[in-house]
C-alpha cells in the first residue's frame, strides 16, 4: 500500500428537515480558526495489516471516546484528499449527544521549532449538522460522503 490511509464512521440521523450528519472539527492549532473546510468525518489511520472497518471502529473509539455505533453500515466508498490520503467511510444511522463526547488528544511541538510539546484534542467540537451546511464545513473531498449518504434511497 502506498500512501496514508483513514478510515472513519459516518453517522447520520433522521430530522424534520432531512438528514443529519455528525461531524467533528479538527483540533490543535492550524484549525483553531477556520470553519470551512476544518470539520471531518471522525476517523483515522491505520496500518496495512488492518481492515478499514476495524479501523474506522477503532478510530470512532478514539476520536470521540465512545463505542461505536452497532447498525446497517451503508459503504459510501473511498475520496483522495488534496493531501493524497485515501479515506474510506461508512454511514451508520444513530444518535449520539455530543456533549458525551470525550475526544482523545496528540501531542505536537507548539509553537514550532520551540522545543515545548503540547496536547490537543484531535476534535475540539462535534456537532450535527443539515446535508447543506454539512458541504459548506467540511474537507472538500469528504463532501463526496454526503453526496453518497444523500442517495442512499431509504433516506
């Protein structure tokens, strides 16, 4: 395999106005201050040996500090990132309050080259949102998961 691979758990819920979708906005310094462009479907990497799905239920573990989801996983298929990551998802209908979440943390050298180390939580904030909003927040490619999730027929 070349290049990182991600993998992650989409949720998504039932509203009167339409779907839902969970999304987690990336945490540590670079996206402090953006919106656009900064929220993800909550997943990870992981390593040859290990299938996305095991991973992208480890990763949801990780990530939000709760188990994941059991339900009808729906695949939404891999996108490539501008980064050249290849992400892989899949949409489970649940509901989750994100006040619940605790998500886990990575170090970092901050500010750069001062020697200090920092923790930061991997995802600052977790919120549901509309398919609409949903594509103006989250990283371009992974748009293409809600564009999937929207033709899931049974929706």
């Amino acid at each position: 395999m070349t290049g990182k691979r991600s993998a992650g758990l989409l949720l998504y819920r039932r509203a009167d106005d339409g779907p839902q979708v969970l999304l987690g906005h990336m945490g540590g310094p670079f996206f402090a201050r953006r919106d656009a462009g900064a929220w993800t479907v909550p997943k990870g990497e992981y390593e040859p040996a290990e299938t996305a799905w095991d991973a992208a239920r480890r990763e949801f573990q990780e990530e939000l500090g709760l188990a994941p989801p059991d339900g009808e996983a729906v695949p939404l298929g891999e996108v490539k990132q501008t980064n050249g990551k290849v992400v892989t998802a899949w949409a489970i209908e649940a509901d989750l309050d994100p006040a619940t979440v605790v998500p886990g943390t990575f170090e970092m050298e901050w500010p750069p080259k001062s020697g200090r180390r920092q923790e930061f939580p991997e995802l600052d904030r977790v919120e549901w949102f509309g398919l609409d909003r949903a594509r103006e927040l989250i990283v371009p490619a992974q748009a293409a998961f809600l564009d999937r999730l929207a033709e899931h027929s049974d929706l």
